[in-house]
C-alpha cells in the first residue's frame, strides 16, 4: 500500500499533470498549427512510398499557362467554354465538374448554354455560399434558401440525414450560377474554408444552409459518376457518409462538422492532367476538321476543371506548396474516395493515456538509475514516439498527434531532471552537513553519486576500525604550554586526518591526541583493510616530514617535539555503524567486539616495541586486495586483555618499496625464529631472535620511545618458557598482561 502510494505521489501524479497540461495546449490554435506542419512533413516524407499516379478515373483540365497565353486575359469568353462543351462532350465523359464559378450573367451565355445542351455528359458548376452583408456597407451576397431560384435550380440536397445538424458548416445564402445554368446542369458548393495556417486539411463534403443539407463538389461528382440517386446515399453526422448502390459502396469519414480530413497524396505531378487548350484545340482538330490527332481518352470519367497558372485567384497552400492549385483540393478529396483511402486521427484518450503510462513507467524503473539514462530515455522515447507516428501516417494514414504527446513527455522529464537535480542538491548538501567533517570530498561525492543514503540509526557492516595515539603525549603536556600545544596538535591532526581522508577513511573522533576512525562506512568499500594499511604507513611517512620541520624552527619547540612518533593499531571484522548518542547530540559512530580489538591492537604495540599493530582478519583482507604491497611480520597468536580467544597479530613493517634489505633480513630471521618456537626449540628460537634483534630497526636507548622490540619480547618469553614451558595443549598462544 505505501509503495503504491509512492508510486502514485511520485510518479504517477506528475505524468498525469504533464501530459493533461499538454493535451490542453494541444488544444490551442498555435499548438494545432504546429501539429499541422508535422503532418504536412509525415506527408511528403511518404510520396515516394505511395503509388506514383491518383487514380485513372478523374482528368484534371487544367487552365494552365498556355491555356491562359492561348485564350488572352482571364477570364475567358463563355463562348470558348460552349466550345469546349461541345467538343468535349463527343468523347462521352460521365462528369464534367468546374471549379470555376459563373454567378455572374454574360453577354455569351446563349453560346455557354448551347454548348452545355449539346454534351450527354453529367456537367456540375460550382456554386459558393455567400454571406450576410454589415449592415450599412453592402447589401447580402447570395439568395436564401427558400428563395424561387433556388428551388428552381438542380442544386439538390440530401435527405437522409441524421445526427446533430448544429456543428454542421452553416451559410445563411447560396450563390448559383447565372440564369439558365442553374436549371440545366447541376450545382454543387465548392466551398474549402482553409484552417488557421491557410492551408485546407479538413474540406466539408457537406454544408447546411437553412434546413437543408447539400453536398460539396468533390461529393456531388463521385455521386454523379456512380449515378447515385438521393435516396441511396446516407449521412450520418459525426461519422459517415454511406453510398449503396449498384455501381459501388462506399463508407466516407466526417466529422461533427460534416468535414472530411483530405488524405493528401499527389500535388500537380500526380494527378492525370491535360492543359484545357490543348484538350479544345486537339478536339477541335479531330472532330471539326477532322485531322488524326491523338487526345485523352475522357470515357467515363471525371472531367475536373480548374485553375492551375500561377497568378490566377484560385490558388492557395497545401502540404505540398504554398502555392497549390486549389482545385486540387476537390481532386484529392475525390481520388481518396475512389480509392477508399481515407485518413484517419486516432482519438486523444488512449495516446493519453499511453503517455501517462510510458512516463510514470520510465520515471519509476530511471530513478535509480544514472541521470544521464533518463535523460536517454527523455530523448530517446520521443524520437521513437515520432518515428512510429510516421510509420502509421505512412503505411495506413493514420494521424497520431505528435506535438502535444511529445511536449508533455519532455516536460515530465524535464521537471522530473529538475526536480532529481534539486533532490540530489538537497542529498548533497545534508550529507555533506553530516558527513563533511568526517569523511573527505571525494568520499563525499561518491555518497552522491551511489544514490543511496547512509543508513543512520544503527547497522551491522565489515569495516577496519583505526586507533592511533602519540608515544608519551603526556610529556608533551608537560613540556608545552596551552598555546603552542594546540598549534602543534591542530598541525598534528591536520595530517593524519588528510591522509585517513585521502584514503576513504571516515573520521570517527578525535581523543586528546588520538585519532579514531572507520575505513568501509558509510560508503562500503571492498579494499577498506589495504587502504586502512595503507593510511598507516604514509602517515608515519608524514610524520617524519613533521619532526625535520618542527626540527628546523629551531628553539620554537622543544626537543621531545623533534622525536615524536604516533602508534596505530587496526583490526577487522562485523561492527555497529551509525548515529548513536542523546536525541539531541549524537555522533556517527563504530561500536563493537571488533571496534575494542583495533584499541587493543594501538595499545599493545607498545609492549612489542613497534608503531603499528594489526590483527590476522585486517592482513588477509589487506592481501585479499594489496597483494603484497605491504609488508608484514607476524608476531604469534596472543590473548589480548579482556578477551580468551587467541587472536594472530601482524606488525605492519612498511610499504614494499620502502622495506629496506636489511629489514627483510631482520623478518626472515625472526620468522624463523618463530617457527622454532612454536616447536619448542628454545634455544633454536633464542638463537634466532638474538640474530634478529641485531637488525631491529627499532632499539631501546637508541629509537627515542622505544623499551623494546619484537625479537626482544621474543627473547624474554622463549627464555621463560625454557626454564616454565608452557602445557602440552599449549599451541603456541601468549597471553597480554597490559592492554
């Protein structure tokens, strides 16, 4: 239940938010534009996938420029479209549609009607709708519908209809062509309102005017060329347009408007076209002076008139142009229902949803991951997102929105950065406001970027605890007044603590002069034994650096500050790491069996007469990762005050590089010597240990400090031993009398 409702406040909530947020900007006309020209490209992008040629079906006629440079001035004498009626119906075409409109009378128009009652073919001139005039400023364009004219006219409208008329493009006039025109051929509306950015994307296939509903252009020559009656085609708004007949069957998408979404797929190249003088004239040739000429076959087609010269009025954008003939509008719209090739837009709701679930999704499974992923992920879903809308708008025409979807999922990742980046900020600083006193910078940004907070409050972990203390420091008390004793302590602990820092150690505490600390919490490390090893050794190496400095002040500091020397003492194993103390003070903290060993081990070292001691779990750990990097001697197996259990102790001599020949000389002898014994050959060992001792590089009365030395302790033990040997079960175990 708590993890779901994580989920839930975390990263369900903020997709849910994003993409609701995006969905109505979507909605605005400026994002809608911007959707737009995605599908114009998602459109182009597919031409060379599609099939080359629209269907045979419809010749477009154009009125190209060499029609224009053949007749004159635009527009033509209605005389030369009498003629070209006349010649062009002799080829039996089944419809000859105009998108060209001729609302206004003309002296030729007894030529125009002559030539239109010569051709059997079904001819269909455009009509417009027109509007109310401001009042004051001119007078209404267009006749109302239940005007004599228009009932007069073959400008039929469609009966079957059902659905909400309300959202249907409604006009309150109708402009039909001039006189006789309208009673002798068919009108049909060739109205496209262009969208917002211009271009025509949603054309109607039907639009209201009063009570009744009439079709488009595009829509009355498709009926015309299948020869439907009214009452075999059905409109239901908001959802399709059915024609049932015997000639075909057809299902044509609309919208609540009566729109449909124009699938474009050919520009001018695409379409059949023939230059309208080049078609007169050849006609004229063939049929009046009866030349062989070859002219299109025009039998049982759409015949589909319109402007296509640039400079001519009838021209406007489209996906492909900004300046497209717009007959070509109705000629896509019709090649589209020829072909049952209808586009689609998907609905919002399952892209919604979708996305919701894509980006509480991926937030959840990239939150612990690297933000550098996430960020891939950011990128990488909305690049994939777009290629799958193109594919779909490709292969079956199917408009999945891009824009909105890929605002929201880049603003959900963006807010999701963001807000990580304030947490990790946040994490950051915390841990750096806990932890920056006890542990280095570096160790700082590794807590960071492992992503996982320390675990406070108590928790078991493998570390190597470290002790150190200064040899005789009381003595310093003595010498030193407060002053420069907290200068030469602050110096002092400066150093250790960069060194314990510098290699991942956490500071614990500091004890007058002795230095407490953890090496493997809070952030685990395998190697926490080689580096604790490691951290020893260059601090003694620090520490040397120390005494020539302070030596080379000169009387600023006594001579017990020149020969100082630290012991350290490590020990490795399970311990308690966390924030222990009051509930208003407290400290992170090691406590533990493990932790008391490393004490012993600090303290012990001074009765074996060396600076740094360790027990046999820190130099198997030590090798596991250091190999043989630091050396090491043991010094046999030993009960350490407070415990029974025997425990293997190991000095640790120094770094490889820094163990001088002599010093390898000293441990060989002295391992040997050790071997001898635990076989208890008391003199053998002694005889050894006297070797030894003679390379010791500590010795009493010449190392400032030092009482005594391994091979010594040695000595005076095996010398006991020879005249009280231990019990037969013994085992080579020496019990500590000191801490």
């Amino acid at each position: 239940m708590k993890s779901a409702l994580t989920f839930s406040k975390q990263h369900l909530f903020p997709a849910v938010v994003a993409m609701s947020l995006a969905l109505l900007l979507g909605s605005m006309i400026w994002m809608k534009d911007i959707e737009n020209i995605t599908l114009d490209l998602r459109t182009k992008a597919r031409v060379p996938w599609q099939v080359p040629m629209a269907d045979p079906q419809q010749l477009v006629v154009a009125i190209d420029e060499e029609s224009v440079a053949d007749y004159k001035a635009w527009p033509w004498p209605r005389r030369v479209h009498g003629l070209f009626l006349a010649l062009v119906g002799q080829t039996k075409p089944a419809v000859i549609s105009w998108d060209i409109l001729f609302t206004e009378p003309s002296e030729d128009d007894e030529r125009f009607i002559r030539g239109l009652k010569s051709t059997e073919a079904n001819v269909v001139f455009g009509a417009v709708t027109g509007e109310n005039g401001v009042a004051g400023e001119r007078e209404p364009e267009g006749l109302l519908p239940d005007d004599p004219i228009v009932k007069a006219s073959r400008l039929v409208s469609l009966k079957n209809v059902t659905g909400d008329r309300s959202k249907v493009i409604t006009k309150p006039r109708v402009m039909l062509p001039a006189g006789e025109l309208a009673t002798l051929s068919k009108s049909a509306l060739v109205d496209t309102p262009p969208g917002s950015d211009g271009v025509r994307r949603r054309v109607p296939l039907i639009i209201r005017i009063g009570d009744n509903i009439y079709p488009t252009l595009s829509l009355t020559s498709i009926i015309e060329l299948w020869k439907v009656q009214p009452d075999e085609v059905t409109v239901r708004i908001g959802d399709a347009i059915e024609i049932n007949n015997a000639y075909a069957k057809r299902s044509i998408p609309i919208d609540e408007t009566g729109s449909f979404l124009v699938n474009y797929r050919y520009s001018t190249d695409g379409f059949h076209t023939v230059g309208y003088s080049y078609l007169t004239s050849n006609l004229n040739k063939k049929f009046v002076k009866k030349e062989e000429v070859k002219v299109p076959d025009t039998t049982g087609r759409i015949l589909m008139v319109g402007q296509t010269a640039a400079g001519l009025s009838d021209i406007g954008p489209s996906p492909f142009s900004a300046l497209t003939p717009l007959v070509l509008v109705h000629s896509n719209v019709i090649d589209n229902v020829l072909r049952a090739d209808y586009a689609r837009e998907l609905p919002w709701w399952p892209v919604w949803i979708g996305a919701v679930v894509m980006g509480a999704g991926g937030l959840r499974y990239l939150s612990q991951r690297k933000l550098g992923a996430q960020a891939l992920f950011g990128l990488g879903v909305p690049v994939a997102y777009v290629g799958i809308a193109t594919l779909l708008w490709i292969v079956s025409s199917r408009w999945l929105p891009v824009v909105w979807p890929v605002v929201g999922f880049i603003s959900l990742q963006v807010f999701m950065i963001a807000r990580r980046l304030i947490a990790e900020q946040k994490a950051k600083e915390q841990i750096k406001g806990m932890f920056g006193a006890y542990v280095s910078p570096e160790l700082v940004n590794r807590m960071v970027a492992s992503g996982e907070s320390p675990q406070l409050g108590g928790h078991d972990a493998e570390i190597t605890a470290y002790f150190s203390d200064i040899q005789g420091f009381s003595t310093f008390s003595e010498k030193l007044k407060s002053g420069p004793l907290v200068e030469l302590m602050n110096e002092y602990l400066t150093a250790c603590t960069d060194i314990v820092q510098e290699q991942g150690g956490t500071l614990d505490k500091y004890i007058g002069d002795a230095v407490v600390a953890m090496f493997g919490a809070p952030i685990p490390m395998e190697d926490h034994a080689y580096r604790a090893c490691v951290a020893t050794q260059k601090v003694h190496i620090k520490l040397g650096e120390l005494r020539e400095k302070w030596k080379s002040e000169g009387e600023k500091w006594p001579s017990i500050v020149w020969k100082m020397q630290s012991r350290i003492g490590l020990n490795t194993g399970v311990c308690m790491i966390g924030n222990m103390g009051s509930r208003t003070r407290f400290n992170y903290t090691m406590m533990g069996d493990d932790v008391n060993l490393a004490a012993r081990m600090e303290s012990g070292a001074k009765s074996w007469g060396t600076y740094t001691m360790c027990s046999e779990a820190t130099k198997l750990s030590c090798e596991k990762h250091g190999g043989d990097h630091v050396v090491f001697r043991p010094l046999g197996r030993i009960v350490v005050k407070g415990r029974t259990k025997a425990v293997p102790i190991y000095e640790i001599v120094g770094l490889k590089e820094h163990v001088s020949d002599k010093t390898r000389e000293c441990l060989a002898l002295f391992e040997q010597g050790l071997t001898k014994y635990y076989d208890r050959d008391w003199d053998g060992a002694l005889a050894l240990f006297a070797k030894s001792s003679e390379l010791e590089l500590n010795v009493p009365g010449v190392t400032p400090g030092v009482v005594s030395n391994p091979s010594l302790v040695y000595i005076d033990i095996t010398e006991h031993f020879k005249v009280e040997p231990p019990p037969e079960n013994w085992g080579g175990v020496y019990v500590m009398k000191e801490k």
